[in-house]
C-alpha cells in the first residue's frame, strides 16, 4: 500500500510534494515510488505518465532553468543530494515570476509534481547526483528546441542558488 505525505508548496501552491513512506532496516529501505492511480488523480483527465528520463550530474552542476507549455514533470534524487527551484512562468498567476526551493535527496526521497508552464532547474550539492523526470504530456514530447530556458541568475527571479560559479551548459549560460 502506498503512504505518502502529500502537500502543496508552501509559496507556489500549484505544485504537488510527495513524501513517501520509507521502511528503514539493517539492510536499507525500500519505499514506493509511484503508484499510478493515486498520482494519476494529480494530473488533468486522461493523461498519464508516458515517459521517463534520468540525468546524472557531478557536484557544482547547475541544469536549467527549463520548461514547457504541455508537460507534468514528476522530478526526484534517487542519488545524492540537489538544491531543486521551480519558478512559476504563468503571466495571469498570482505567483508570476516567484520561485521556491527544495532539497531533494535519497534519504527524503521527496518528489515535486511540476505542472506546465513552471520551470525547473537544480544544483548538485553533493559529489554525483541523478535525477529522475517522470514526465505526462499530450502528443510529441517538447525537446530542447522546444522549451522555454530562462538564464540561471536572472536578475528578475533573483533566485538564491548556493553557488555563485555554476558548471553550466552553453544554453544555461
């Protein structure tokens, strides 16, 4: 059966935090990560999550900010340790242009529900990180082409990073 703590964020109230049950032993833990019917009620009608993605990073990488008009994106650390932001990019919104920061890791195992129309980028804290994206979305998927990419210091947001000299790729600078 799967237990989690489900909440909104605290300033952007649009995005999902799961916080999954976790059965600690002397070997380890093992907790669910996604069970379709209960996240599935998260997301608007007859979609589901369609496709996966992982992205394994060094420490002092900073990926994004990136995002879309059409895709749910449910983000999590499987390994090690990210300071995650998500930024609201939707112009009619109360939280226009505010962001909020989470750490995700493998030991809280929290995961964030990332609607369209929100950005997302994180900095690895720890020595490697992987990130997973599950990802719901209608027709073809939106790739790099296609997506909104927002500089990671831009002085609109004012996002405090806990770095000030980032790892980045070309299109993040």
């Amino acid at each position: 059966m799967f237990e989690a703590k489900i909440t909104s964020g605290e300033i952007l109230n649009d995005i999902i935090i799961f916080e999954p049950s976790v059965n600690n032993d002397r070997r380890g833990n093992i907790f669910t990560s996604y069970q379709k019917d209960i996240y599935n009620k998260f997301l608007p009608k007859d979609l589901d999550f369609i496709h996966d993605k992982f992205s394994s990073s060094k420490q002092n990488v900073l990926r994004g900010l990136h995002g879309d008009t059409k895709t749910w994106k449910l983000i999590s650390c499987v390994y090690g340790d990210i300071y995650e932001v998500v930024v609201d990019l939707r112009p009619k919104s109360s939280t226009y242009m505010k962001w909020e920061s989470f750490n995700l890791n493998n030991q809280n195992n929290k995961q964030i529900l990332v609607p369209p129309h929100f950005l997302n980028g994180y900095y690895v804290l720890s020595e490697n990180a992987t990130f997973h994206y599950k990802l719901a979305y209608e027709g073809e998927y939106f790739d790099v082409g296609q997506q909104t990419v927002v500089r990671w210091n831009d002085k609109g947001l004012n996002i405090d990073w806990p770095c000030t000299d980032p790892i980045l790729q070309d299109r993040d600078k």
